[in-house]
C-alpha cells in the first residue's frame, strides 16, 4: 500500500499552500515535522539533506516519488489527482491563477523567508528594525501589485482569486497573508485580497491547513 508523506513546519508558509492543496483534493498524508529553528533547524540535519538536499520545506514523498518546491509539488498533485482541480477550465483563467501564484511565490515570499531573514542578521548584520523594514517594504510592493491586478478592469466580482473556487492563487495568497499578519505588515489596503481571504477561511481545507491547527504548532 501506497503512502504519501509531507515533510512540514508549522509556520512555513510554502508547506502551508502544500496542505491546502492536499485538504482541497482530500488526499491523505501523514505529516513529518521538520522544525525550523530548534536545534539550528532541523532542515540542516544530515538526515533530512538526503531526502531533500536544498534543507527547505515542504517536501512530497508519494510512494516512490519524492518532490520538492510548493508549486511543484501543487502541480503534481494537479496532474496526478486531477478530479477536484486546482487550476480553473479557462485557458486564460489558468493563465492568471498561475500568475498569481508565481507573483507570491517568485517575488514576494524568496525575498522575505526564514534563510534571508537570516543573512540579514547574521551576514549583513542588520537589526530587528532594519529586517522588519525590509520585509514589510517587499511584501507591500508584491501585495500592492495583486491588489491592482484583480482590480484593473473595475470591482473584483468573484469569491475568489479567480472565479469562485479556490485555485492555486488561493492557496499561495492565503499563507502570505498570515505571514503578513505575523510581521506587523499593514494589509487594510488590500480590500480585494482580504475578502478573498474572509471566504477561504471559511472552507474546511483552509482552516484544518492553518499553522493553529497544526500538531506542531507552538
């Protein structure tokens, strides 16, 4: 028999799109907990750099296939378990939620992550307010970009990103935005985006995929 396991922490916002991702198509998983910052983190561990040599979460073992990177992992789990979809019938629907997607995850998220946040302490010696600075000015420039793009052509008419099922874009924004929360960003800017958020939050697999209701969750 077959099992799928997902290596994860708590509060990694890219193991956060993975669960949402597996909750929505309902497959099960057992999760492996890599802890972020105990010990060094765990990620480093010799153990862990040989199931996944970058030392980052999440990563997907699904039997005899293991795959890393979120939107990877989102796209496997697309092509493979296609019955409830992650990207919308439209070609051009697909289009934009996967721009959406890649607008968080190439442009917002690598800039902010725990490993940079890291260098900027450690290397560049920069302090707490300097860091916090730089985190809220890159996640305000993504955040103001998305805003924008969903409502170019007027009013933001659909419960979600795109349409009105979660797409991948629903699954990558709402992580940022806790992430933007957990850093003191201001987000009442973002009216779209936070009424988006409203009804994902009210959707099973978005609440039982939130850092809270993780076993791991501190």
């Amino acid at each position: 028999m077959s099992e799928r396991i997902l290596y994860t922490y708590f509060r990694s916002t890219a193991a956060y799109r993975v669960r949402i991702a597996l909750n929505l198509k309902q497959l099960d998983y057992t999760p492996h907990f890599v802890h972020l910052v105990k010990g060094g983190g765990e990620q480093h561990s010799n153990n862990y750099r040989a199931i996944n040599p970058q030392g980052l979460v999440p990563t997907l073992i699904d039997d005899a296939t293991t795959v890393t990177e979120s939107l990877a992992i989102v796209e496997y789990l697309e092509e493979s378990h296609p019955t409830i979809p992650l990207l919308p019938e439209p070609t051009a629907w697909r289009a934009q939620a996967r721009s959406l997607a890649q607008q968080i995850c190439c442009n917002i998220h690598p800039l902010n992550n725990l490993r940079v946040l890291n260098y900027l302490r450690t290397e560049m010696k920069q302090d707490e307010a300097s860091r916090q600075h730089w985190y809220q000015h890159w996640m305000s420039e993504g955040l103001v970009a998305i805003e924008q793009q969903l409502t170019h052509a007027g009013e933001h008419q659909s419960l979600c990103c795109v349409g009105n099922t979660p797409t991948i874009a629903d699954l990558c924004l709402i992580p940022q935005l806790y992430n933007a929360r957990r850093f003191s960003c201001d987000i009442h800017n973002y009216p779209t985006l936070l009424k988006i958020e409203a009804h994902c939050m009210t959707l099973t697999a978005f609440q039982q995929a939130s850092p809270a209701q993780q076993p791991d969750h501190e």
